[in-house]
C-alpha cells in the first residue's frame, strides 16, 4: 500500500486514526487526513515518532513566528537580490516546480548574507511552495501536497563541497524539509552534476532518510534531463536555457529577469562593491573598544511596527544580538565576519511596544578597536503589509 489516502492498508489506517486522536488537542484546522499522513509516511507509520515531529514542528512555528511569515518576513536586499531559483507555475500533474542554479560562490553568500539569515529565507521559501500547493489544490479540486524541485549543479566548485559552512547549510536544508516540512518534495532532480558529485552525495546521504534518498533523480551534463524536465512542464513555463520555450528580453534563453542565477555571487563573477553604511543619511557611528560591547536602545510605540537596521565596520568584525523590553533575547548574538565588506541588514517585527536593544558586541576582542556605522529605523505596522 502507497500510504496516501485512498490507498491505506489496515495498519496505516489503523496508524492515522490513532494518530489523528493523538494530536486532537493541538491539530490546526487546516491539518487534514492527507497532511497527518506526511508525518506517519516520514516516520514509517510509527505514531509515535510521528507525534513527536508534529508537536515538534508546531512549537518551532510558534518560537519563529512562521504562521504569519508570509505576510511579516521582508528577506534582506543581499538575500533576496542573490538568493538562487524561482518558484515556477505548476507542472502537468498540478504540483508547483522550484528550479535552483547552484551555480554560485555558496560560501562567500553565505558569509556575506551570514547563516541565520539564510535559514531564515528558507523557511519561508517552504511556506511560499505550502501556499503554492494550497493554490492547486483548490484549482484541482483534490489536495496536492508535494512539489518537485530541479537543482541545477552546473558550474558549481569543488572548493564549495570543503566549506565545512556550505555543508552545513546542505545538511540544515534537508533537515528542515524532513522534520519541518516532511513529505513535502515529491522527486529532487539534480541536473548537470559535476564528476566530484559522489563526494556530495556521500555526505549528504549520511544526513538524510531512506524515504528522501529514493526520491532523487540524478542526471550528468548530457544525460537526457532535458527531455524529463519538458515531460513534467509544458515547455511555455521554463526557460529555454533548461529545454523550454520561455525566452526573456533581447532574447536571453536563461531567463535572468525571472530566474535568479547567483546575482553578484553567481560563479565566475566578482561580488563587486556595495553602498557604504558609512555614507548613508542618518547615519550613526560609534567606535566600541577592545573588550567592550554597545547597546543601542530603540523606542517602539505601538505592537506590530518593524524595527530595520543596517551597519557595517569599517575593519574587523563584530557580534549582533537583538533583545526585547523584557530582556528576552530575539536574536542571539553571532560574530558576523563580513560586516566590514558586506552591509548587514535585517528587519524585526514587535510584537509589544517598549525599549527594544540592539546589542553590538566587541568583548572578544583583546587587540582591537571597531568603528560601527548603523542606521535603524522605526516602520508602523501599515509599512508592512
């Protein structure tokens, strides 16, 4: 039996039936019989481990405020001008398609726009392909709860597989679609795979399960993956670049005005220069000694309103961190390594009005000075729809 609704041997009905009374005090409204089967078909039918995850998984959307990121997450200009992919229109059996070049310099984004920030716009992308799904579904008239996602390893590096950051950041996307959003890929395939492929491939299988291993689809520089990508979409939908029909201005068969290749970061490229902190209009500027840290109060009016930040060192680097009126701690502080060459932003939406404290923290230095230049602003909640 598939484990999909519709096909249910004895034991699994027996499984999602225990399992919907299980999590009865908790289940969302929205949580169908088809949803509650992503999770026991992840852990094998075993209601237990299956609980688990799911409780797991509604606390982690409470911690980060996922249930509303869709409309309060605004990605930071350096993620979202070179954050790779796009989300295309639905493929001939209705599921969406993500399409993702890994064609850049993984490492330098990834120091550049700093990890958290990048596990951020990952959870949203999943919420972005779960509405998506949703919007079939209701086109379709029947639940569609899978997408398929095409990732093109054409010009990828084999110095990005020995950054111990870059496989970390592997590692935590595919923990988070088997535990946060299990189920949710319906076939990986990986196109244009480099000949170094199997040195990925064995670390990323030590990380994932059995059930998500099956479910890619590898192809080398001429191994037909054309020809597999026009029988899941109708040609007029992708580029003709990847064997489709779509052709964006002046003729460009990749489609750079829709498809985001790497932006600055794209291989081969040079990440260029970025607008100086420094020169901005309002700018603040501090110099926080050697084993000193900085506190920078902002006063937050009303609930709902946004506090934005950006800065940047003129040398060396600093730790960040973001604390509530009650002291909670938002943000951890992180050492951010790039913040002399690359502007650091990011925006965070307050859910009472109070003192929040931006924390800009130097203690670990023994040698040196950091001169910091930021500029913070206050948005009302109607600048954020």
């Amino acid at each position: 039996m598939s484990g999909y609704l519709g096909s249910l041997s004895d034991r699994q009905q027996a499984a999602l039936d225990q399992f919907r009374k299980a999590v009865e005090g908790v289940r969302r409204a929205t949580d169908t019989d088809a949803f509650l089967l992503r999770w026991l078909r992840a852990r094998d039918f075993d209601v237990t481990k299956a609980e688990k995850i799911y409780r797991q998984h509604l606390e982690w959307r409470k911690e980060n405020g996922v249930d509303d990121m869709l409309h309060s997450y605004e990605a930071p200009e350096i993620v979202k001008e070179n954050f790779p992919g796009i989300l295309l229109e639905s493929s001939k059996d209705g599921r969406p398609v993500w399409l993702a070049p890994f064609g850049l310099d993984v490492h330098a984004f990834l120091v550049a726009a700093t990890p958290a920030a990048v596990r951020r716009h990952l959870a949203y992308l999943m919420e972005l392909s779960e509405h998506a799904k949703k919007d079939s579904s209701k086109k379709l008239g029947k639940e569609i709860h899978s997408h398929y996602f095409v990732a093109d390893l054409d010009n990828l590096g084999l110095r990005q597989i020995y950054s111990w950051q870059v496989l970390k950041a592997a590692g935590y996307t595919l923990r988070i679609m088997e535990d946060q959003y299990p189920e949710s890929i319906e076939k990986f395939i990986v196109i244009n795979t480099p000949s170094f492929f199997p040195l990925l491939w064995k670390f990323l299988r030590t990380i994932m399960t059995q059930r998500t291993a099956d479910k890619f689809e590898v192809y080398g520089k001429d191994d037909g993956w054309k020809e597999r990508l026009r029988d899941l979409m109708d040609a007029d939908i992708f580029p003709v670049h990847y064997g489709g029909n779509m052709v964006g201005p002046d003729g460009d068969t990749k489609c750079t005005h829709k498809v985001n290749y790497g932006g600055r970061f794209e291989e081969g490229l040079s990440p260029g220069s970025y607008e100086s902190v420094f020169e901005e209009k309002g700018v603040q500027q501090k110099t926080i000694g050697r084993r000193e840290r900085w506190e920078l109060p902002v006063d937050v009016a009303e609930a709902g309103a946004h506090v934005t930040w950006r800065f940047q060192t003129a040398a060396g680097d600093l730790a960040f961190g973001l604390r509530s009126p009650c002291g909670e701690v938002l943000i951890p502080q992180q050492r951010l390594e790039a913040c002399s060459l690359v502007p650091q932003e990011g925006a965070w939406q307050c859910d009472t009005p109070g003192t929040y404290v931006l924390e800009f923290d130097n203690t670990y230095s023994w040698l040196t000075p950091k001169t910091l230049a930021c500029v913070v602003n206050v948005h009302s909640p109607d600048h954020f729809p």
